[in-house]
C-alpha cells in the first residue's frame, strides 16, 4: 500500500499530481462515493518507485530509513556499521568512481577520489573538519561524461553545490550521492591548533577519529606520531571533543543551515543508529549499526539491490531516529568567546575559559554615563588589556543604583562583543558571584571615584563584593576633586577597601598626595587609557567617518554666552569654520538657553572622535578632548571649567611640558593667531608622551602580572 493511499478518506485533495508523475500510468483518478476525485492504484503494473508518495503535496515526505551493517570487519574499519564501504565497493566494481574526504601527509583534509578498492580506506571513517574540495565538481563532471558511474560523498552542503554546479540539464543518471547527517563543519585550523599546541603538528603522522579501539562511541580520537607513538584519545572531556559537542567550532552558515532538514538532495542520507537499542537491542552489538535514509526511489532500489551485501538490514519507522540527530542546536554565546581567546590563548586554555566563563580581566566600570570622555576612556582601557593577551568581563554598576546600568550608550555600532558583558546584578550581594567569574578584578578610569557618582552607583568601585584570594586594582583613578566630599562613615568604608587593593594608580599627578593623604595608600601616576590605547582602534572605531571633516571641533562641557563669544573671535581670526558639541545629556532647549551657538545634538561618540581626529584646531573645557587634540597633535586652546576638569589638564598639560597659556585666563592669546596654530612643539611633546606611556605601560604590567607587555 502507497502512503497516497493512507489519506484517502482525510486529506487527499484529488489535485491529481500522483496520477500526472506516474512514469507506469499505474494510477487513475476516480469519484469516491460522495463524487470527489480519489487516486486508484493498478498494483498489476505499479513497480513501487515512490514517485506518487513523493510528489504528493500532503504527505510528509520523510525518507524510508534503514538500520544496516555490513560484515564485521568492514564495520571494525568504519565509523558505524559500513554502509559507505558497501555502496561504494558495488560502484568500484562497476568500473566507477568514488570521491570522499581523505587525510593529506600534512594534516589537512581534501576531497579526492578513487577508482580501486585497495584505496577505500583512506575514505572511512569520520573527519570532524570541513573538507577542501578543490575541482572535485569539475572531476565529477568529466567521469560522468566519460559514461562511468560516480558515487560522491560529502556534507548536505556539498551535494546541494555540486548539484549547483552540474546543472538542472545534466545527466546524473549514473551519478550517486550520500551525505551525512551533519553536526557542523569546523575548521580545519581548529583541529590543527589543538593538534600543534598538544603534540606538535610537525610530529603528527596521521590523525584517525572513530577507531574502534574502545568500540562504537563518537568521541574517539587515535593520533600517529612519526616516532611510531600511539596517542589514544576516549574522552568526552578531552579539549577537542568538549569544543566540538558544545558547538564552539561552527561557522554562521552552519548555524542556519539550509540542509539540516528533509528533504535531503542527495540520493543517500547516512549516520550513526545511535540509541537503536532502546527499540531493539539486537541492533546493538558493539561494533556500529548505519542510519540510511533512502531519500528518493533510486536510493531504495540500489537498497533492495543490495541485501545481500550486508550482514543485517531492516526497515525501520522513521520516529525510532534519537531526538536531536538531525537538526542542529545553536552553540552557545561562549561559541564567540571561544573563537576571541583561541586569537592569543592556547587551544586548551581558550576552551578551558570559554567552557567554565572564566575571564582574565573583571573591568569595573559604569558605561552609560552620559559623557563622551568616559565612554571612549572605557572602550580605551577595554582595547589596551585586550591587547595584552588577556579576556575581559565588563562589570557595570548593580541595578539597585541611582544611575541605572545599561548597554554602552551613544554609539553608532554596538563596539562590545555580548560575551564580554557580564549580567546586570540586582545588588552588591549577588555581585559576589563575580569570584567565580574572574581571575582578578580593576576597576576602570575616569571620575568613578568622584563621590557625586560614586554615591549613584552604589559604591561598587571600592570592590567590597571581591574576595580577598582575588587581585583587586585601580588604574588611571580619578576623585574629580582634591578634597573630600563624602561623608566620614564613607570615607572611612572607601579608606578600609582601598587598603584591599594591590594596585593602584592615578591620572592627574596632583591626586598622588591626596590619596596618600586620605587613604593611606601611594598611589603611582599613570596616563590616561585613552593615550595607551593603539591608535588603530580609533582608526576602526572612526572607519566609516574618514571623510567627517571639521575646521574648528569645540567641545564645551558647560556652555556659558561668554565661552561663545571666544569662540567665535576664535573662528573669525583663524577663518575657520566651528563644529560646537557640548555634554551629550543636554537638549536642543538646554542649549539655547546656555548660549547662541549653533550647536549639533544627537552626536555619535564615532562622530566626537573622528572630529578630534580630522579638525585643524580644538577649543575645549574637557580633559579628553584635550587628551585627544594631545594625542591626534592639533593645537588648540583650553577655555577652563573649574567645576569639571580644569586641575585635570593643568596636570596633563605640566606632564608634557605644554605651555598653560593655552589655558585661556587670559584672552589676549586669542589675539595671537601664530601662538594659537604654531606653539606647540609636538615632537617634544611625542618625546615627553612616550616617557610617560611606558612608565603607565610598566605599571599595566604589575597589574596583569605579565613579564613583558605585547602592544
């Protein structure tokens, strides 16, 4: 009985196109009793082909599938129960051609093919890499016009191309196909780093998955050195095998593989009958038991051609295939993470982090402060300890803040990776998972001591939810203020934490004493991150701004109608055009009632970079904005804000020996267009920077604990 025939009195339409497809004209439209259109089947003629069933819009195709083993010792030879070795020794003995994945001498893995049965082997088995198919297509192109039969083997993805590349008007009566049932397809250079950092690739003879050596299990490995040495692998936790059953080797494509589900284009469909005993034992012998799914008529012919080649086969419901063995399951996020640390860790590290989520760097930091210098400053820092060689875990203030924690703001793309950003936690207390995350612990640059907000963001910066088995720093510091604001229980509370830290340092020199002073501590000067940071990561950030032109950039933090009429008399003696942007929390209403500038709002943090970086002349209140016309070497001037960074760039600018005439107290420099363009002698200053990044670089490198710092 066809399955047409099982929906006759339910779902048949009669839309006739089993009758229509049937090369015997074994099927005739009939009225059922109620006069609809039925198909009758003339069983004299039918040769059973399954055209109908498949052509049929009703139906749920679903391939016939088959439990098979070959002989004992083509099983012991093969991945499951020999199904592959069977099919194609009957095409070899037709005077075909057989193409399958095979190992190079120097480890890789490339389609090939073979015209002997002495050559099968180096076919079996599984690879777990994507293989290199070179002109395979082309070969199987020619073979097939030179009137041979070819049976090509690959992945879903590799028989859907090569049909691709064949054409709808080939003639692939001779040709076979049998895809696999696919996980994914990693790399071929994950294996090799695995393979290089664990036993050298330049003593690896040969790599085998699948022996049999301990029986029919999947995670099985069987390495050859040249000395003769053989390295056995049976462990579902072994770096390899733990990577590649939690997904971490797969590409995109693979994750929204087009061919993961029926039907399947091939004529074949094969894999491990995992877990056929759970329907019956006798399936199960210990040697490998093949999954066939015959996906069209051809495949279930040379099937019935074949019994008697096989030890064993049997027909078998489709419902008996183990849930989960032929779809695919999207890796996890740490799949991302994975592929970041396997850039600078060893194979087994970068899985040994990304299985347990354990990061290097826990990085302290509050990333939605409406202030561009903050947002830069912790990109900076992220970019610089990223470069070291080490992984970080962004850490944002507890939910319970008065400043709420959020996603970093302002930018054009989002420039985190999702696995760099550890979960919002609703309190300090539940921060203290934290320990469990991260090796050690440093919190971030900018005034994230500065009680204003170091009161909104519960304090979390004094890290009293870090235990003490973990390195607690601070780099680049900064109270925002020389005297003490807070409280003297909280001062105190702040004092006893900090004296927990291992390390730490300060951004503006003028801070050394007071931290000595009221903390008890010696705190060291370093520069700020944004002048360690590589340059390129600024390039990259500003990539799809190069042509963002400014003549003038001011950037005022509190515009006043004074600090605009400098501007201004600026812009007319230099003849240049001014680009104004001020705090980007302040509304186009806010502005005009500050100071009649025209001024751009809704301004990216890219946009205030690239402005910096391409503009002829910076005025500014800001500490990095001054920072960036330092580091991008444009002359500017310094209009001084008193209540938000002025001791700041005075201190910076004392470092690198700039003169403070630039500091606007008094206007008449405006008044010296040669002073304002020319003044600077930047390659003194590059001298002096140079100095001062290395003694913040050597101090990095007491934090991160490294013997030497990669830049």
């Amino acid at each position: 009985m066809r399955n047409i025939e099982s929906i006759y009195s339910t779902l048949c339409t009669g839309c006739s196109a089993c009758s229509n497809s049937c090369p015997q004209n074994a099927i005739a439209m009939k009225h059922n009793g109620y006069g609809f259109y039925i198909p009758e089947i003339d069983y004299n003629i039918c040769i059973d082909c399954g055209i109908c069933d498949n052509v049929c819009p009703i139906i749920d195709h679903k391939p016939s599938t088959y439990a098979i083993w070959a002989s004992d010792e083509i099983r012991m030879q093969s991945s499951s129960g020999g199904f592959f070795s069977v099919i194609a020794e009957y095409v070899l003995n037709n005077g075909g051609v057989v193409f399958g994945a095979a190992w190079t001498t120097s480890i890789f893995v490339k389609h090939t093919f073979i015209e002997s049965i002495s050559d099968l082997d180096i076919l079996r088995r599984s690879k777990y890499v994507q293989s290199e198919i070179g002109d395979s297509y082309k070969k199987v192109e020619y073979f097939l016009k030179e009137g041979r039969q070819v049976l090509f083997t690959g992945t879903p993805c590799q028989i859907s191309g090569l049909y691709s590349m064949l054409g709808k008007n080939a003639n692939t009566s001779l040709l076979i196909t049998l895809d696999f049932v696919c996980y994914y397809n990693p790399s071929i250079f994950v294996l090799r780093k695995y393979l290089h950092d664990n036993y050298g690739i330049e003593n690896i003879a040969s790599v085998n998955f699948r022996t049999k050596k301990f029986g029919w299990i999947s995670a099985v490995m069987e390495i050859t050195l040249k000395n003769g040495e053989h390295i056995d692998i049976n462990d579902m936790n072994d770096p390899f095998f733990l990577g590649y059953f939690n997904g971490y080797y797969a590409r995109e494509a693979c994750l929204k593989c087009k061919f993961a589900s029926f039907p399947h284009k091939s004529d074949f469909t094969m894999g491990d009958f995992w877990k056929i005993e759970q329907h019956d034992s006798t399936w199960n012998d210990g040697l490998g038991t093949s999954m066939v799914f015959a996906n069209n008529s051809k495949a279930n012919k040379i099937i019935n051609f074949l019994k008697a080649k096989f030890k064993r086969v049997e027909k078998v419901p489709f419902d008996w295939i183990r849930e989960g063995q032929h779809n695919r399951h999207l890796p996890p996020q740490n799949k991302q993470y994975f592929n970041h640390l396997l850039r600078y860790k060893s194979f087994n590290d970068a899985i040994r982090m990304a299985y347990n989520s354990i990061y290097d760097v826990g990085l302290v930091c509050v990333m939605n402060y409406k202030n561009y210098g903050s947002a830069i400053t912790n990109y900076a820092l992220y970019k610089i300890i990223e470069d070291c060689g080490k992984s970080v875990y962004i850490i944002r203030q507890p939910a319970n803040s008065d400043i709420k924690p959020t996603a970093p703001i302002n930018f054009e793309t989002f420039n985190y990776p999702q696995y760099s950003l550890a979960p919002i936690y609703n309190n300090i207390e539940d921060m203290k998972v934290l320990n469990n995350r991260c090796k050690q612990f440093v919190v971030g640059s900018d005034q994230l001591f500065n009680y204003n907000i170091y009161r909104q963001i519960s304090g979390f910066i004094k890290l009293n939810w870090v235990d003490d088995l973990h390195s607690k720093s601070a780099f680049a510091a900064s109270f925002g203020s020389n005297r003490i604001l807070s409280d003297i229980e909280e001062t105190l509370s702040l004092k006893n934490n900090l004296l927990r830290f291992k390390h730490f340092s300060v951004r503006e020199e003028s801070s050394i004493s007071f931290v000595k002073n009221n903390f008890d501590i010696m705190p060291e000067f370093v520069l700020d991150p944004v002048f360690l940071c590589d340059i390129k990561h600024y390039r990259c950030l500003t990539a799809n701004l190069r042509k963002h032109n400014v003549e003038i950039f001011s950037y005022i933090l509190d515009p006043q109608e004074n600090t605009a009429v400098i501007i201004k008399d600026i812009s007319d003696r230099l003849k240049l055009s001014v680009t104004a942007v001020t705090d980007m929390w302040r509304d186009k209403a806010n502005i005009e009632s500050c100071w009649n500038l025209p001024t751009e709002i809704n301004f990216s943090n890219e946009k205030w970079l690239a402005s910096l970086m391409n503009c002829k002349f910076v005025i500014a209140d800001s500490f990095h904005a001054t920072c960036f016309a330092i580091i991008f070497n444009k002359p500017f001037v310094v209009i001084p804000n008193k209540q938000r960074g002025e001791t700041r760039v005075l201190s910076l600018l004392n470092s690198l020996d700039i003169d403070t005439k630039r500091v606007l107290y008094n206007t008449d420099v405006v008044n010296d267009t040669e002073y304002l363009l020319n003044s600077i002698n930047f390659d003194e200053v590059n001298k002096k920077l140079s100095i001062l990044k290395e003694r913040s670089f050597s101090f990095l490198r007491k934090i991160l604990e490294l013997d030497t710092l990669v830049r």
